[in-house]
C-alpha cells in the first residue's frame, strides 16, 4: 500500500462519524500542518537574527503556527474528532442523503484557536501599545468567542444557533477594540506602529469575518462536505497566521520595543540591549515608564536628584 494511510490506521479511533474526511482531506490538513511547521522555523529564524530584547514578537507568532501545525497533523491523521448528530440533513452528492446521522466534528481545531487566537490578539495589541485591562478583557472576550463556537458545535438542536449569537457578540466586542480603540493607541505612537498595526489589523479583521461564516456552512448548517470544510477553514488559518506572522515580523523592523514599552534588561549583552538612554525605563513587559533624573532612578515620586518624579501607565 502506498500513499497517505493515516484513516485506514487511525479509523474508529474517538467514533465513526457517518460523513468525515475522505484522504483528499486528509492530504490537504497535512499540506497546513507543512505550511505551520516551516513558518514556525522561519519566524524563530528571524529571531535567531535579533538581540534577546527584541525577540517578543518572533515567539509569540513562531507559537502561534506551531500549535497550529501540532493541530493540522490531527486532523490530517483523523484523530481530534468526534461524530455529533446533525441537525440538517446534506443533500446533492453522489451519495445522496449523506449527512442524516453523524457528522465528524474537529474539536482539536477549537483547542488550537483557544490557545493561538489570544496570542495573535497580543501581537497586534502590544504593537499599539494598548493598556493591560483593554488587552486582558479583549483576550477575554475572545476565548468566549471560541468555547461558545465549541459549544454550539456539540448540540445537536437548534439551541447550537443561541451559542453561535454569543460568540458573535464577543466577536463584535473584539472587532471595536481592534478597529477602534487600538487603532487609536497605534497612532498615538507613530507612523512604524500605525502603518504595522494597521496593515496586520485589517488582515485579522477580514479574515476573522469568514470564521462565523465557515461555522454556519461546516458545525452549524452542515452544507459543505467536510473535505470542503478542511479547504475553507486551512485557507484561512494560512491567511490568519503565516500570512499574518509575515507582515507582523517586516513590520517590526522598524519598531524599537521601547518605544512600545516593552524593553527588558539583557545584563549578558548590555551594549546591544534595546533600551534607550533617554532617561527612561521600563519595568518589565508591562511596567511604567518613569520620568527619571540624570541617573534615572525614582523612590516614592521624586528621583533621586531632588526632583519630582512624573509617571505614565503603559
């Protein structure tokens, strides 16, 4: 036997769904899983060529296609899956009525955007130097986003449609903090974060809007075949998340940390480290910088020189 065996070997493992990938499905998942791992090792690359100080953003998004292709070698081997009832029946393929019990559902998918979602959320709102309570309840609203897609996917009932209109709402909540508030903030800090952020946000915000709408042709309305559904949602994943992780990283280039108050100490390659000597510093990722005196220090708002302290929340 040759060619792609992972079904046959993996068949009846989590259930048998009566409408599954067949292995041009297959195929196509491990094509992505190929796609996630060789951008992974690109983007860790690129942070290979950067000071320590100056890698946050290479391993956040090098995290983010390696879950992403730890995922896709699932569902390409067939596993990650469970059958769950469907509420319409498909018709219009060769087999006829071939969606009127079970449909194999990716629930590994769900755990994948759980975790790789909320890091592509902290790229771009970090790139615009966004407040940590507008990125925490953004991270949020997000994760709401995913469990009542993941819900909603498992009902078998029309009840599925009220877990789906949730998830939309956060989903929208996520589009303004995006669209609104960290566009604002980008700008704030000048034209390198804004054209960056901007560029990457509006990817984000045009491929996020296919998601509901695979949801509701794949979990939801059970349209497509699932070897359909695998093209539709691995496109976009592709567009989510190399795609993205590349203009994010040439973005970059041009982007100091410290500006975006993000500096660390590197007391192995103190020459090289990515702090400025403007007087300022950060404590931390997501610290305050401090109005500091000739040598910089600052205790209960005065500096050491005898002059008031002024303090800016990142």
């Amino acid at each position: 036997m040759s060619g792609n065996q992972a079904l046959a070997t993996n068949y009846g493992i989590g259930g048998v769904p009566d409408l599954t990938i067949t292995n041009h499905g297959s195929d196509w998942y491990f094509t992505v899983c190929a796609i996630m791992t060789v951008s992974s090792l690109a983007f860790m690359g690129m942070a290979m060529t950067q000071p320590r100080t100056h890698r946050l953003f290479h391993y956040i998004t090098a995290s983010i296609t390696f879950v992403a292709a730890i995922a896709y070698f699932t569902m390409g081997s067939g596993l990650g899956q469970t059958p769950v009832q469907v509420e319409f029946q498909r018709i219009g393929s060769s087999q006829g009525l071939d969606a009127a019990g079970t449909r194999g559902f990716f629930y590994v998918r769900y755990i994948d955007w759980f975790v790789t979602t909320p890091l592509l959320l902290l790229d771009l709102l970090l790139t615009a130097g966004v407040p940590v309570p507008s990125i925490a309840v953004t991270i949020l609203a997000d994760e709401i986003m995913i469990v009542t897609g993941l819900v909603g996917a498992l009902v078998p009932s029309s009840y599925k449609w009220g877990f789906w209109l949730f998830g939309m709402l956060a989903f929208f909540f996520v589009v303004y903090q995006l669209a609104f508030v960290g566009r604002s903030y980008a700008r704030a800090l000048g034209p390198a974060p804004a054209k960056t952020f901007n560029m990457c946000g509006v990817l984000t915000l045009v491929v996020w809007f296919i998601y509901p709408i695979a949801w509701g042709l794949c979990e939801g309305g059970n349209v497509l075949h699932p070897d359909s559904e695998a093209i539709m949602y691995g496109i976009t994943d592709v567009l989510a998340k190399p795609v993205f992780g590349i203009l994010l990283l040439m973005g970059h280039r041009n982007i100091n940390p410290v500006d975006l108050g993000l500096s660390t100490h590197d007391p192995l390659n103190s020459g090289v480290q990515g702090e400025k000597t403007t007087g300022r510093r950060s404590n931390g990722f997501f610290g305050k910088k401090h109005a500091a005196g000739t040598d910089g220090h600052v205790a209960n708002g005065v500096n050491t020189t005898g002059a008031p302290a002024t303090t800016t929340t990142v």
